[in-house]
C-alpha cells in the first residue's frame, strides 16, 4: 500500500523543521511526504526546502483557505491510496507511519486516530505541564489496545490521523466552511455513514508546542465556537451538558484577564498544592472560554 504523509502549516517556519526531522527517523520511510504551506509569510516553503530528506518533499503552496483547505489541498495532490495527516507541530514516535500502515492491512474503509499527548522539557513552566498534564488525564479511560469508537466517545483528531484516500474522496474531504474542529465534523459524518472510526493510543506523536495560559485560552475559545458551528450541522451529537451556572459567581470573579496574568507571568501559585493549583487553572480557563468569552485576555 503506498501512502502520503500531508503536513499542513500556516506560519510554521519556527516548529515544522522538527516534524520533518522525526518522520526522516520513522522505521518506514516508504511514503511521499507532502507539506501544503497555507498562505503563510514567515518563510516556510525555504526552511522546508533546505531540508536534507531521504524521502524527499513535495512542497505545495496556496492561499490561505485554513486547516480544512490545506488538508483538502493535501489529499487532491497525494497520490498515494492512503492518506496519513500529522500537524506542523507534532514529532511522531519512529514507529508511528509503520503502525498506521499496519492497521490499514488489517481494516479496510475504516478510519484511524492517535495519540498527540503534550511533550514536556525540562525547561517548561507549570503551565505548560498541567497541560500535558491534561492530555495524558482523559487517555486513562482508554486501554493500550486499538479502541473502535462509539457514538458516546466518538472524536477524531486529524492531527495523526489515517484513512484511505478513497474513503477521504467518498466523504467529500474536511468542510472548509469550518474554521475550526473541521476533524470532528468529519468524524461525525464518517460515522453516520457507518464508517468505523478507531483510536489506538499506542501510536504516538508528540505534540512540541510552547503554551501559555493566555495562548491556550484563546485556543478553546475558537474551538468552542467551531464546536457550536459543528453542532448546528449535527444536532444530534450536541453533547453540551450544564454551563456553570450553579458556579457562575465563582466563574465571574474568575473572568479577567488578570486571573491569566498571575498564571503566566508571576510565581503566585508555586506555593498552592498541584492538585488544587489545576484545578484553579481549570477554573480560570473555563470562566474565560465558556463563560465569559467576551473578556479580553
């Protein structure tokens, strides 16, 4: 089976030289490896292009059109039957393309999710771990076995993902109206067609991100209001529960950009147990994202 390996990036200059670096080690370099620069002005296509890659590159270039478009983009120049997607800011384990191509030799017409926990450095401040913190919290539910998905945890992550391109092609690819969570309307519609959607958490690539309070804030905030976009397309799998209003005054003193400040630039917490000191995190991003989006951070 012959793949393609699609990296999009948009102002990656700075992040995708250790992506490209860490599929050169992959145990199965037998892939054409496609990185679609998404409009970007920092200089990506040279810093992609110096690099010295056995597998070589194919560099494609366009307007900026999103995660969606470039990922679309991706997929009409691949020519492999399969199509493995990793992000800009991932290092994939050396065996990760090896174990996605070996699912795919044992499912046909079938999708499949890994793992991208949060790589932590020496370095890192407290921030950074309680996210990857967070990363590892929800993948205990998860056994180290390949995981076919149901509707009730149903999720698709096409930062390491895999499908063939048939069914990519059969799907209509990601929605490009979508600025955000463009993965899990995709799922979403793979499974309503009863396409299995799989996840194995034994194949990893490593999320290398320097996050901030604020940085990750903002973050949640597109993606919640991508997650409303995504539910008045599938209302069905709105999973929406309560909004914090039993806690709203907890969350109102906790909507400003100061609660942020304290978090990144100051040692305020140092002393709080950990415990306690990510739940306040939790807190804080919730208020700030969910809450009282409307605050400026």
């Amino acid at each position: 089976m012959r793949a393609s390996v699609i990296i999009p990036t948009y102002q990656g200059a700075h992040r995708i030289e250790g992506t490209l670096h860490a599929l050169e080690q992959q145990t199965r370099k037998d892939f054409e490896l496609i990185v679609v620069i998404d409009g970007s002005t920092d200089g990506t296509a040279q810093i992609v292009n110096q690099q010295k890659l056995t597998t070589g590159v194919r560099v494609v270039e366009q307007g900026n059109s999103g995660r969606a478009g470039a990922r679309n983009a991706g997929a009409r120049e691949a020519n492999g039957s399969l199509l493995v997607f990793y992000d800009d800011d991932l290092l994939p384990e050396s065996d990760s393309f090896e174990k996605h191509i070996a699912f795919h030799d044992q499912h046909t017409n079938a999708i499949l999710t890994g793992n991208t926990p949060q790589y932590v450095k020496a370095s890192d401040t407290d921030f950074s771990r309680y996210r990857a913190y967070l990363s590892t919290k929800w993948i205990k539910h998860y056994p180290d076995t390949l995981v076919l998905l149901q509707k009730g945890n149903l999720f698709m992550n096409a930062a390491n993902c895999s499908l063939e391109k048939s069914l990519f092609d059969q799907l209509g690819g990601f929605a490009e109206k979508l600025t955000d969570a463009e993965d899990k309307e995709f799922g979403i519609r793979a499974f309503k067609q009863e396409i299995p959607l799989y996840f194995d958490r034994r194949i990893i690539a490593w999320h290398n991100e320097s996050i901030t309070c604020r940085s990750y804030t903002r973050r949640l905030r597109q993606y919640a209001s991508a997650n409303r976009a995504v539910w008045s397309m599938h209302p069905e799998f709105d999973a929406r529960g309560g909004d914090g209003q039993g806690k709203k005054w907890m969350y109102d003193l906790l909507a400003s950009s100061w609660w942020v400040d304290a978090v990144d630039e100051t040692t305020f917490f140092s002393l709080v147990p950990q415990k306690i000191r990510y739940a306040l995190y939790s807190a804080i991003i919730f208020a700030l994202s969910e809450v009282h989006p409307e605050v400026p951070i």
